[in-house]
C-alpha cells in the first residue's frame, strides 16, 4: 500500500445480526517475531499460521535482504533457515517496512550490533512515526543513526562494530523498544538488562527461550529487570503462531453491539501481558465465554463465544493500558454504545501510533454524534446507551488500519451509514476483514 495510490472509499451501513464462526489472523506481534528469530537461528525454523499481511510479509522480505532463506510452502506455512547470531549480510537495498512500527523498529534492533550498514523507509504513515525511542537506546551499544529532523524515515543505520551490553531503563511502557534492545544484545558480550516499571506484551521474552537464549526476570526496586546474556547460538524452532487477540477484538467487539448477534472465535492468544481488552469488556457486562482453555506453541489460548450485550461504562485501570494499547481504538467505538461514561488513563502512547489514535477517534466519534473529553494521556467517550450513535459521517483514518476497522466496527450498530474514507490500510493486518465480515452478517 503506497499513499499516493487512490483511496479504496468504503460505506458501513447497520447490520443483521452476526451469527457463526470467526476465525482471526496469527498473532502479528508473534508473526514478526517468529520471522526474526528465525532469521537469527543456525537452521530451519518452521513455522504455522503466520499472518500474512502486509506487515508481516514486509518483515519476511527484510529477513531475505539480510540473507536468511524465506519460504512460504502453503497459507501461514513458512520456513526461515537462518544466518545466526551476528550472521547477518549487509543488504543491497532499502528496507522497505511499509506500514509497520514493529517490524522495522524491531529490524533495526537485529541489526543493530552487527558490523554493516542498512537504510530504512515506509510509506507515508510509517515517515511520520518517530524513531529515535528506539534509535536512542540503540546508539548505547555503539550503533549510529542517520535520519529526518525529528529522527524519522527514511533513516541509515551503522551496526556497532564492537557492541557493549547495555542497562536500559524504559522511559515508557513499549514492548517494541524492550525487544529492540534484547534483539541488540543478543550479539553483545555479557549481560544486557532492559528494566520496564511496567509490564508490557512478552512475546520476545519466551520466544528467546524457546529459541535457546539464556534470559531470566528478577524483581528490582527500578521495575521488572530483564537479563539476557549475549551470544548464544540460537536454535531453530517449530513456531505454532496463536490467533491474534487484537485482530480478534473487531469481531469481538462488532458482536457486542450488533443486536442478536452469537459468535465463536476460535483459538485466540490468551497471553495476560495482551489480555486487557477481554478484562476490560468483562467489567463492563460483556456476554463472552472462554472456552476449551489451552496452550499453543508456548501461549495460553482459548475460543471465545461471544453474545450481543448491554454494555456499560467503566474506567480502565492505568496499569491496564500496555496489556490493551492496539485495542483502545475500538474499545472507544463500542464505548459510544455503553450506558455512561468509558474513561481510558495512560494512553499518551495512542499519540504515536500509525497515527494519533486518540486525537483520530476523538474527530471521528463527535463527527458521528458521540461527545468526547481528552488530554495527552486521558481519553473519556460519554456513551449514549439506549438513544444509539448517530453516525452519518466521513471518517480520516490517517492511513491507519485500526482506525479503519474500528469505525467498519461502529457503522455496523450506527443509525446512519458510516464512511471509511480508505480501507486499504485493512491488508496490513487483517487481509481477511471485509470477507470475514460479510460472511457473519450472512449468518
């Protein structure tokens, strides 16, 4: 997806309501992972339902340019022989990471401590993110950057050529800058610690066991302080990617506020470090059952059986907004529909996101008739319980795919059709969306 392209208009008129099974993309966060450790193991690693969007399959060409052997056998089928620890080649070209914050940040982590040179870009949403939260920590092991005034793409990056292990603290909660820096450390000597005071998504913490690392977690008076020793050889896995919680959340979400709807979504990550989102529609009186509990290529999972409620307002607990951040967008959505007031603190991260997701949801629920507060890092949506949400505009995504689908989500219960005013960005992260979608309202 490039922006100059023509947007891709879509109209979201109220919905019958939604009946049957949804099955949801692997997990994107354990999809980029999966790809990188491969890439970073001596071997072949297997791995099986990876999300194949365009995010992911960024990633994959990224693991290609630095040498590693990408395969795609059948859909979410893939194999990665890696280069090892340090193996990685310098690439001939840039590094296009497209729309994905987590994919190149995490990249320039792998490559942060090896001895070449690469340069990275994205489309036009991905230029404006900054990149210096990950640049910044980076550059203590030795590696420098070159990029745009306030440290955006495109941007150059010098691998250390002697690396040093690094004690870290995060200035905020962010599972991409924590796994930017363990990736670097895997090819420093000695130890290198990242201390969160805040819990964020683990993903990289069990995958580098499971890939072999040596890493260990020890409770200090600074926060969680994590030890990873560097230079381990890296063996290759079997990597069974569990259906992902955040991509789950629209139809999840959608089936709540759709009266009469009942579906199943089978076989979603579970894992308590993404839980939030679930926790959350709990509290506010969702009808969700978990089901036939169980782990899953080292995560907790389970199906979900979902039934229109009647939701109300709650307030998130602060120290529940890492564990829920990609989810706030749609949890404002169906907050709008909610008897009373949704009140989301620690959000300031929403700020910079694909895009400002708090200032993009705020425009978009008062142009369909819902009456919001925020700040830098508050977010209050006053539900209108039984009189319902307008709806009847045009909504900016800002080329952001969780703005798109929230509000796809929104239009579904609306009184008045909702525009999306591009649905391209959708394919970065749930190519299957619309069909998906279409087919529960089919019943």
């Amino acid at each position: 997806m490039t922006a100059e392209a023509s947007p891709v208009p879509l109209v979201v008129r109220a919905s019958a309501p939604l009946r049957g099974k949804a099955t949801v993309p692997g997990d994107k966060s354990i999809s980029h992972r999966a790809l990188i450790f491969g890439a970073l193991s001596v071997g072949e690693t297997r791995i099986s339902g990876l999300l194949e969007g365009e995010d992911v399959i960024d990633t994959a060409k990224a693991m290609r340019a630095f040498g590693a052997e990408v395969t795609r056998h059948s859909e979410g089928a893939w194999s990665v022989h890696g280069v090892g620890v340090g193996g990685f080649a310098e690439p001939e070209n840039v590094i296009d990471c497209g729309n994905s914050g987590t994919g190149v940040r995490l990249i320039m982590g792998a490559m942060a401590t090896s001895p070449i040179v690469a340069t990275f870009t994205g489309d036009a949403s991905l230029r404006r993110r900054p990149m210096a939260r990950v640049t910044d920590p980076l550059s203590l092991f030795g590696t420098v950057a070159y990029g745009r005034a306030g440290g955006r793409l495109p941007m150059t990056v010098l691998g250390a050529r002697d690396p040093v292990p690094v004690r870290y603290a995060l200035p905020v909660p962010s599972a991409q800058v924590k796994s930017a820096v363990l990736l670097a450390g895997l090819n420093a000597p000695g130890d290198t610690v990242v201390i969160e005071r805040e819990p964020t998504r683990d993903h990289t913490e069990r995958m580098l066991r499971g890939f072999g690392a040596s890493l260990r977690v020890e409770e200090t008076a600074e926060g969680r302080a994590i030890i990873l020793t560097g230079q381990p050889e890296l063996r290759p896995q079997t990597v069974a990617v569990p259906r992902d919680p955040s991509s789950a959340a629209f139809p999840v979400a959608a089936a709540l506020i759709v009266e009469g709807s009942d579906i199943r979504v089978p076989g979603v990550s579970r894992n308590p470090t993404r839980d939030g989102f679930y926790l959350t529609l709990v509290e506010m009186g969702a009808d969700i059952a978990f089901e036939n509990e169980r782990e899953e290529g080292g995560e907790p999972v389970a199906d979900l059986h979902v039934r229109f409620s009647a939701l109300k307002g709650v307030e998130v607990p602060e120290d529940r907004a890492a564990s829920m951040i990609d989810e706030f967008p749609v949890l404002s959505a169906i907050a709008a529909f909610a008897e009373g007031s949704t009140v989301m603190r620690g959000v300031r991260e929403l700020r910079v996101k694909e895009s400002d997701r708090i200032d993009a949801m705020a425009r978009g629920l008062e142009s369909c008739g819902v009456t919001v507060e925020e700040g830098e890092d508050i977010f209050i949506v006053h539900g209108r319980g039984t009189d319902g949400v307008p709806g009847g505009a045009t909504i900016r995504t800002h080329l952001d795919h969780r703005i798109a689908m929230s509000f796809y989500v929104l239009g579904l219960a609306a009184q008045q059709p909702v525009t999306i005013d591009d649905a391209r960005p959708i394919a970065t992260s749930f190519p299957d969306f619309l069909p998906l979608m279409q087919k529960l309202a089919e019943g």
